[in-house]
C-alpha cells in the first residue's frame, strides 16, 4: 500500500462538476489499495472575491488586520474541502474534511505569507487508519497562539508538498490545467514539448523566472526532502512530469527549458557617487519596505569617480520603489532616474550547462540576429537571464527554442 498526497488546483475544483470529477481521480487511487490524503484550493476566483471584499471594508493598517484578513481569504479552501468529502462519502469512499486549525498545520505569525514550522501528524493518521480519505484544505495553517495563517499565492502546492514531506508520502501528485511542465509556455511556442523528467534544481529556476507550473517555494520544499512530485493534468488522463535528482537523469541535455516573466520593471540611477557602502544605500531601504531586487548590473564612469546603476524589480512594486529612493536620495546622491516598465525577462535553464559550453554566446546570437536589444544580463551555474524590450518576447520564445534544438518533431501523416 502507497501512501499518495494528491493536490487539486483552483480551476480543477472550479465547479460542482469538476468537484465530482476530482472524486473520480481519488476513488481511482483509492480503489487501487492506496492511502490517499488530498489537498484543495479555492474553487476558482473565490479567493479574489474575498480579497475584493477585505479591500471594501479595511486598509489593512496594522498586524491585527492582517490576522483577520487571513481568516476571510482562507475561507475558499475550507467550502472545497467539505464538498469534496461529501461527493466521495457519496461514491462509497470514506472521508473527512480537514482545516489547518484542526490538524493542526503550525506556521509563523507572518499573515498572508507564512512559513510553516510543523505539521502534527497524529489525528490524520488515526483516521487514515480506519479507512478514510484525508481531504485537506490548503494555503492555510495556525500560529502558537491559534491565529489563522495563509501561506500566500500558489500555497497549496507547499501545503501539499508539506503534508509528503511530514507524512513521508510514497508520491507527491499535482493536479493542474497542464498535463506537465514544458520546454516553454505552449501557448506562445506551438512546438514546445512536454518533458518526462525535470532535476528540482532546474524547476526552482523555472519557477521563480516566470514559469507558473509550480510555486517556488514547494519546488524548494520538495528538493530539500526528497518529495517525488509529479504534475498531471486535471482534466486529460494521460502521463505527466516527474521531479526528480539530478543525478537520475542520465543524458542531461544542454538546455531542459526557457521562461519568461512581464511582471518586471527596471529602475536606472544615474551619475551615484562610486564609493564604499552606496550599494547598501540603494538596497537597503528597498528591502526595508519588502521590495525584491533582482537583476542588477553597474557601469561605472570612465573617471571612476562615479557609477550608473540599473537593477530591476515587479511592475507592481515600481511606484513603491521610486518613492523609496526619492525619499533616500541624499544618502544616495543620484543626479537621475530613470524607470521603464515594457521590459521583459528572459531565461534559458538547465543543469547540462555545467558540461556544455557556449549556451550565453548561443543566447546573443539569435536575439542579435532578430534584432533584439539586451539590456541586462545575469547568469548562474545552470541559467541564464537577460532582459529586453516586452514587445519582442515572443518572438525571443520562439527563436531561442529554436536555436537550442527543443522544438518537438512534427510527425507528417
């Protein structure tokens, strides 16, 4: 007997019907001789409508506000929970709804992202052993001192990952409007392919650059503890995408995949006096007031005396940003600034370009050759990243999936 954790977005419990169709997957595993606890979402656009409803009545101004604020946005997962349980009590298929509260899921006391800290595993596996399902409501959890937590968007997939972790689940299966994780976003790259096998490092990457499959922080979560996961489409029974080691994909390829992210703004300072300790005076503030910078390149003056410095951050935290350095700007002693939200980034990863060589100069070349401009660049062992102009990121998609030899074969009938 397996023990499978299965996860259900927001869009395959978005209706009743599809609720009933979930029950069919789990009866499945079920009727297989596996134990099985399910974690779901909010059915689709319930958590926006509560967040919509919170945004009507506060300002969220202070910590309290935030504690209540959870409370609202968490509600989607429990109404999920409870019918999804009824429909396989309904099948014949024994089952209890679980809250975060009641299991309990520990987390920190930051509201509307927190960490989990530990997951009590007692009361499921008492139930689990007298025959039922486990259907668990995710993205939620409660602190020491009982307050309701969210753990912030995509939160269920770490729910889920979590609960495989604490439960040490045989499989970690993903359910989603995707049937795996592909070379590039399909609906931009017609001839992009699905892939069987993706190493945790290389999914970490595509996640965090734009590739909206997984959440980052339970790919992280899943790689630190071993967690097989597979993705799997929701609503097309066919095989999916396993996360798995590197060291078990035997003929790594020179590139696995290309993301991509709009939600990117860059900020360039102009003219800062190039001394110790401007770098801390720019990004300081800017970590103070929770505003993530990414890429970051400085061109000092021929003179030495001073730099240029450009660095990006999300469209949405722009505004934030510029009223920051504006309010710095006497420690900074910038003469200009200048913002730009059309951009776009950029990223080609894979773990064989540790023993290939030539993946950046392969990368320039074809956007040289479609005439694209690159305004930053920045690498790391298995990625590169670089950012242009928003309008020309499809046609950088398509050319570079090209380029690396990822397009899918067309079969000719």
């Amino acid at each position: 007997m397996a023990l499978i954790v299965q996860k259900f977005g927001g869009t395959s419990v978005g209706d009743i019907e599809r609720i009933c169709n979930v029950a069919e997957k789990v009866k499945r595993e079920v009727d297989a001789g596996n134990q099985v606890i399910v974690t779901v979402s909010a059915m689709a656009g319930i958590t926006n409508q509560m967040v919509e409803y919170v945004e009507q009545v506060s300002s969220l101004e202070d910590a309290e506000a935030f504690a209540d604020y959870d409370v609202v946005v968490s509600s989607g997962e429990q109404v999920t929970s409870g019918l999804l349980a009824l429909r396989l009590r309904s099948l014949g298929i024994p089952a209890r709804a679980w809250l975060g509260w009641q299991i309990p899921f520990r987390t920190s006391r930051t509201h509307g992202k927190a960490r989990i800290e530990k997951i009590e595993t007692d009361a499921i596996r008492e139930s689990m052993a007298n025959g039922r399902v486990a259907v668990v409501a995710g993205f939620q959890g409660i602190t020491e001192d009982n307050r309701i937590t969210t753990l912030g968007r995509g939160g269920t997939d770490t729910s889920a990952v979590a609960l495989a972790a604490a439960f040490g689940a045989d499989r970690c299966d993903i359910y989603t409007d995707v049937d795996g994780v592909y070379t590039a976003d399909p609906r931009i790259v017609p001839r992009a392919r699905k892939l069987d096998l993706v190493a945790y490092e290389e999914m970490l990457e595509m996640a965090s650059l734009g590739a909206k499959v997984l959440q980052t922080r339970s790919v992280e979560m899943a790689m630190n503890h071993g967690v097989k996961v597979q993705v799997l489409s929701s609503f097309e029974d066919k095989p999916g995408t396993l996360l798995v080691r590197e060291d078990e994909i035997m003929e790594k390829e020179q590139i696995t995949g290309i993301a991509y992210s709009r939600d990117e703004a860059r900020i360039t300072l102009s003219d800062v006096a190039d001394k110790p300790g401007i770098s801390a005076a720019i990004f300081g503030p800017l970590a103070e007031a929770n505003i993530n910078v990414d890429m970051i390149v400085q061109n000092v003056t021929p003179d030495g005396k001073a730099t240029d410095v450009t660095f990006t951050v999300a469209r949405g935290d722009l505004e934030r940003a510029v009223k920051v350095l504006e309010d710095n700007r006497d420690s900074i002693t910038f003469q200009n600034m200048h913002t730009d939200d059309g951009v776009a980034k950029l990223s080609v990863i894979g773990v064989g370009m540790r023993s290939h060589a030539g993946v950046a100069q392969q990368m320039f070349a074809t956007l040289a050759e479609k005439n694209i401009n690159i305004i930053v660049i920045t690498t790391s062992e298995i990625k590169v990243s670089v950012l242009i102009d928003e309008e020309y990121i499809e046609l950088a998609l398509r050319a570079l999936h090209t380029a690396y030899g990822l397009d899918a074969v067309v079969e000719k009938g």
